[in-house]
C-alpha cells in the first residue's frame, strides 16, 4: 500500500527550508541516487524530515527509507509523464506555488516570519521550489493518468471486507449527518449607520495618527486578526476573501487606508502595508453592526415559518436551505455540515458546543426549533437543524460502512495497479542507488537497475 498516497505524502520537492537545515549538516552533501538524468541528493531527504518536524508532524523512525522511495517513485513517474508530453503549463506551477507559498505564509503568521525561518526571501524560495513543484505535478498528472479508469465492483468490495481478520476491523465512534438552515439577522438602519459614522470618525484619527492602527485593530471584531495588528496576507485571485473587501484593498496605494467599506462581515477599514504583484499584506478593523432583540425574533419567526412548511411536507429541506438560508455554503455543497475529508458523517466532537446541545435533543429525522448562535466570526445567527441521521459506535461492517469499504477497496486496486506498472517500467530506465542507502534501506533494491558503481 506504500503507493496509495505517495504523492501527497512526499515532501522532498518543498525546498522552503533548505538553507537552514543545510547550514546544520554535519556529514557533506552526496548523490543517493540517479533515476535517468535526475539525481536524488542526501540533503533532499534530510530537508524533507526536517520540514515534517517543523509542520509537527510524526515522523517514523524508517523516515529515511520511506522519503527515498517515494522520491524514486516521484521521479520515475516525472520522467515517464515528460515523455508522455503530459499538459503541466508554466502557469498551473506557478498557481501551485503560489498557494504554498500562501499556505507556509499563514502557518508563520507573516512574510517576514517565513523568510526568517527560510534564510530566504520569498523570491528565493519560488526560485528554489519551482522546478520541485513542476516536477511533483507532472508526476502526480502520471499517476492520475494510470488510475485513473480503475474501478471497483460489489463483488471486490465484499472480497476486500472479508479479507480482512475480524480482530483487525477498526472500530468506528458515532457519526452524525447535520444539515442546517442560517439566517444571518439585519440590523436596523439607525444602528448601522451609527457603526458607519464610528467607523468614519476612527478612519479620520488614523489618517491623521491620533490613533495607531495596530492598537485600534485590538478592538476589532475580527477575531482571527486582532491579536496581529489586524494583518492578514491576501491574493487578488483567491475565492475566500470577500470581493468588496479584495476590490478595496488592491484600489489602495501603500501606506493609504481606506474609507470605511461594508462587506458581508460589517464594516472594514483597510491599510494596505505592502503589495508585490496579486499579492499584499493588508491591515484591516472590522466592526459588526449589532443586532437587537427585536430582530433575532424576526429570524426566529421566519425560520418557524420555513420550518412549518419542510415539517408539512410542503419543502424538502434542501430545497428550503437553497431558498432561505444565509450560509453560502449550503448554495453550493449543500446544507449538511461537513467533515474535512468533504464527507457529511461527522463525529461530534467536531461540532460546536451550541449545536451539540441542540442536536442532543433531537431523535433522526427531527428539525429543531429555531435558535441564536454566534458563527466562527462572532456573527449573531439564528438556525434550524435537522438531525439527518446518526450512527451507533461499531466495528466496520458491510452494512454500515459500505461506502468508506468501497474507498479503501479501490484504493487498494489503485496501489495494485500503480506497483504493477512501476514493474514493468522500472527496467526501462536508467536507476542507480548508493550502496549505502540500500544496504540501510533493502526495500529500495528493486529500483537499481544497474550493475553497482560507487558515485
């Protein structure tokens, strides 16, 4: 199963941090291994543990072994897709390093973070990760393309399940389908006029610096930023940030802050700190219009309205979440909540505090009465809940579980399929491996395809 899920296992190709954990080697650099005309360095396989470590993940004591034959895997199947001419265009690597970049950005908390902990400027690390990234892609395209038609029948589902020893079956908690109907209530008109004109009034005093933006940005309603100034590091071409709040933000010069702009969110300030191209590191403070009393019973009124028609048959849910509801999601994937693998049976651990109280109360198939709650952005809502259906904690079995059998099960014909074809192509190319590294690592042998020689 080594192969399964080897390309988003490997981490040889990241090169963010190489410089750093180059300068800690004690040993001197050497070639590992040669795969046609590509060559596996030593100091690749140390970064990629060491990069692990850094993100905190787990790293098994054979490390070593498995990153050098997932990078030999990577290769071959590189080397094959460059002479399948497989489409991998100039612009899908550098979208693809640009999200990792973004993605390393976010991890640290900032450009400068990054480039600290990298010994490098962003424009080193693109320069250093480049062609690693051209390479992954082009092998990942490869893989996609041998397994791409493999399917999987009932009958090699049923022959997987039952292969597996009955002490083995792995023991599922209680798993839960929750779908949900949000109305985000509007404030009144006085009020958010108010928070505009406070908003207005706040601009004036930063402009004219009888306010610092970084202690302003404390009393922001943004939780995710307020303890950083209120910084944030965005891309023009991101489908996450709200429009008006990107349109905004890139209108503005370095230095410049914004008039106050109102979003789906309430109402931002933006200071734009620095900008490179698509990419810019912005400031912000954002105030939420308030809502009373009065108009969360509206919403819970409305929503008794909507839920009154699902119950009577008149709406399916979905239907009536497409129509009514506020969440942007249920738009477009549906009103189930999901887990972070995208499937809707989600343990309940992973729901907040509120909803496991509501959901406590309701047996399959019930709809909740409506009620407040607060959204990850402290945003007052108001919601219907309908408990889909729940699981009992138990071993995995056919009935319960055919779906997640049927995944493993083709992915294991995947694995199949994928070592076959490695078979047949590994003598096709030119393959050396240190004799070092084998006798250290013995599963790594089958990839020398040549009559040993030292380097």
């Amino acid at each position: 199963m080594l192969y399964r899920n080897i390309l988003t296992a490997l981490v040889l190709v990241t090169g963010i941090f190489s410089a750093k954990a180059q300068s800690a080697k004690i040993v001197a650099d050497k070639i590992v291994a040669i795969v046609g005309d590509r060559i596996i360095l030593h100091s690749d396989i140390k970064n990629s543990i060491e990069d692990a470590r850094r993100r905190g993940e787990k790293v098994p004591d054979d490390a070593e072994c498995q990153i050098m034959e997932q990078a030999l895997v990577s290769k071959l199947l590189m080397l094959q897709a460059e002479k399948d001419s497989l489409p991998i265009t100039p612009e899908d690597v550098e979208a693809d390093l640009d999200n990792r970049i973004r993605q390393y950005i976010n991890q640290m908390g900032s450009q400068d973070a990054l480039e600290e902990v990298a010994g490098k400027t962003i424009y080193q690390i693109k320069d250093d990760a480049r062609e690693s990234i051209r390479e992954q892609k082009l092998a990942a395209a490869m893989q996609h393309k041998i397994v791409d038609g493999v399917k999987i029948t009932p009958t090699e589902v049923t022959t997987f399940f039952n292969k597996i020893p009955k002490d083995s079956l792995p023991f599922f908690e209680s798993e839960l389908e929750v779908c949900q109907i949000v109305i985000y209530p509007k404030p009144s008109r006085d009020v958010d006029q108010y928070i505009f004109g406070e908003m207005q009034k706040l601009k004036q005093k930063l402009v004219d610096k009888q306010v610092d933006f970084c202690a302003a940005a404390k009393n922001s309603d943004d939780p995710g930023s307020k303890d950083r100034c209120g910084q944030y590091q965005i891309n023009r071409n991101e489908k996450t940030w709200d429009p008006v709040f990107l349109a905004t933000a890139f209108r503005l010069k370095e230095g410049e802050i914004s008039a106050p702009v109102k979003s789906k969110f309430g109402y931002h300030i933006i200071k734009m700190v620095s900008r490179s191209g698509d990419d810019a590191i912005v400031q912000h403070i954002l105030r939420i219009p308030p809502v009373t009393e009065d108009e969360i019973q509206l919403a819970e009124k409305k929503l008794d309205s909507v839920r009154n028609l699902v119950v009577d048959g008149k709406m399916s849910f979905n239907a009536a979440a497409t129509k009514f509801s506020d969440d942007e999601t249920s738009k477009f994937a549906g009103p189930c909540i999901m887990n972070r693998d995208g499937s809707t049976h989600v343990t309940i651990d992973l729901f907040d505090k509120n909803l496991v109280g509501v959901i406590s109360k309701l047996k399959v198939g019930d709809i909740s009465k409506p009620a407040p709650f607060k959204d990850e952005q402290e945003k007052q809502g108001v919601r219907i809940v309908l408990l889909k259906s729940r699981t009992a904690p138990h071993r995995m079995n056919m009935e319960d579980d055919y779906s997640k059998i049927s995944n493993y099960a083709l992915e294991e014909k995947k694995a199949k399929v994928l070592e076959k074809w490695l078979k047949d192509k590994i003598p096709t190319y030119y393959m050396m491996i240190d004799a070092q590294s084998e006798e250290e690592c013995p599963a790594i042998k089958k990839f020398d395809t040549k009559e040993k020689k030292p380097f």
